[in-house]
C-alpha cells in the first residue's frame, strides 16, 4: 500500500498541477521507481490510495502500456491494439482506491483496506526512496512476532554543526553530519489488525496508531543504514534527478 493522497505543499513548484508521486525523476514519477523497489524483491502486488489529483494518477497506469512500448493499432469498427512488449511489466497489478481529498494517512489506510487479502501488508509513503533491502525487512517483521514494523534511519543534517567555546571560538566543524537520532523513513510492514486502532477519516496514522503501538510494545524498528531520501521540497527534487544523471541513484536495484 502506498500514500499517495498528499497535496505537497513544500513542492508546489512541482505540485500544483500534478500530485506529488507523479513528479518525475529521470523522466518516470517517483512512484514508478518506488513500485519498482519493491518488484525487485518480487512483490508485485499495489495499492494506491490516492486523493489529491488522484485522476492523473489513474491516467498514468490506464495508459501506461501505450506509453511505454511500440504497439500496431488495427482501425476500424473492432479496434485492436497488439503491444510489442518492450517495456513490458511482468505480473504486475496496481489498485487504485479513491480515499478523498482531506482524508487523514490513517483513514486513507482503513478506507483501501478492504483491498487487502493478506495478514500482513506493507505500507509506505510516495516521496521516498531508498536502497532498502524489503526482502529483510519482512524477514525481520517476522522474526519478531509484533504488529508492526517501521523502518528508521539517521539523516544527514541540513547544516553544519559547530562546538563553540564561551569565549565563541569554534572547537571543530563538522559539515551536515549524520545524525546520532534514528527518524521513520516509511517502509511499514504491519499485522493486519493495525486496522483496528484507526478510527476514521479524520486519524492520523504517525500519531494515534503508532503512539499505541509503541506504547503496547508493539511496534519494532527496522534499522536501516544505508540510502534514504524524502522528496519534500524542490531543491529535494533536483538532488534526486541530479543522482539519477549521473548514474549513481543508489535505489536503483533493478
């Protein structure tokens, strides 16, 4: 399952005429490398719960076949359409669940849950990425035994950090180090009964959710040290679409 009802107000830039998981890095919406990710460790399997121009999100896969191979369009009264398959994506199927457009993240969850056949599910959000290995992290949730998993790392400061003597001499600097605080960086897996602790609409899931699951011993962090990155502003944008030019995107798996 993935978040993909946001407005992205810190991103209008890119924003306001598309929804945020449609803007694009190396030319496909970061939700296509997302889904990607995941397809690398065989799931293949999609929920996307959408909201804030959820329609050009529903165009994108309605169309995406034609889009993304050479095909031969046969006219006439039964118009027939073969694909040549070069960009053929395998086993693949996406749902895709209007949730509204004030929806909160936790009632986004509970209204596309009824999609959900499985006991365990994994759920992220559709502006980061990673070199996640989603193979181990479902291993992990396992070896557990509790309802939920989340993922967590520890971000590079966005500035330089300085040990100041009184006198305002500086000791040392270091340039955006890495934090010592471990932050979530999505990449849920959750027991399907994680349901049952979202009340509505209007629930944000980071808060009442997970503040209970913690609360209950329930919830496990997943420690992961390598890539992640947040699209949440523009300058976030560029640096990804710089990565990826430069051929160096360390989420690429596949």
């Amino acid at each position: 399952m993935i978040l993909c009802g946001g407005q992205g107000t810190r991103l209008r830039e890119e924003t306001e005429y598309r929804p945020k998981p449609m803007v694009e890095i190396g030319g496909r919406p970061i939700l296509w490398h997302i889904m990607k990710m995941y397809a690398r460790f065989e799931f293949h399997h999609f929920v996307l719960c959408l909201g804030y121009r959820g329609q050009m999100i529903k165009d994108y896969f309605l169309k995406y076949q034609a889009m993304n191979n050479d095909f031969t369009l046969s006219l006439g009264q039964e118009q027939e359409i073969e694909f040549h398959g070069e960009h053929s994506e395998q086993s693949i199927s996406v749902t895709l669940a209007d949730t509204g457009l004030p929806t909160m993240t936790g009632g986004r969850v509970l209204r596309a849950s009824r999609y959900i056949d499985e006991d365990t599910f994994m759920l992220t959000y559709g502006d980061g990425v990673a070199d996640i290995n989603i193979e181990k992290l479902v291993a992990f949730h396992r070896s557990h035994g509790k309802l939920a998993t989340i993922s967590t790392t520890r971000p590079m400061s966005r500035f330089g950090e300085l040990d100041l003597r009184t006198d305002g001499m500086v000791n040392r600097f270091v340039e955006k180090p890495q934090s010592d605080s471990w932050s979530s960086c999505g990449f849920f897996v959750l027991d399907r009964r994680v349901l049952d602790l979202i009340d509505g609409d209007d629930c944000i899931f980071e808060r009442e959710p997970l503040e209970r699951l913690a609360k209950e011993n329930e919830l496990v962090a997943y420690r992961h040290d390598g890539f992640f990155f947040a699209m949440d502003t523009y300058r976030e944008y560029q640096h990804l679409n710089e990565l990826w030019s430069s051929g160096d995107a360390p989420w690429k798996v596949w």
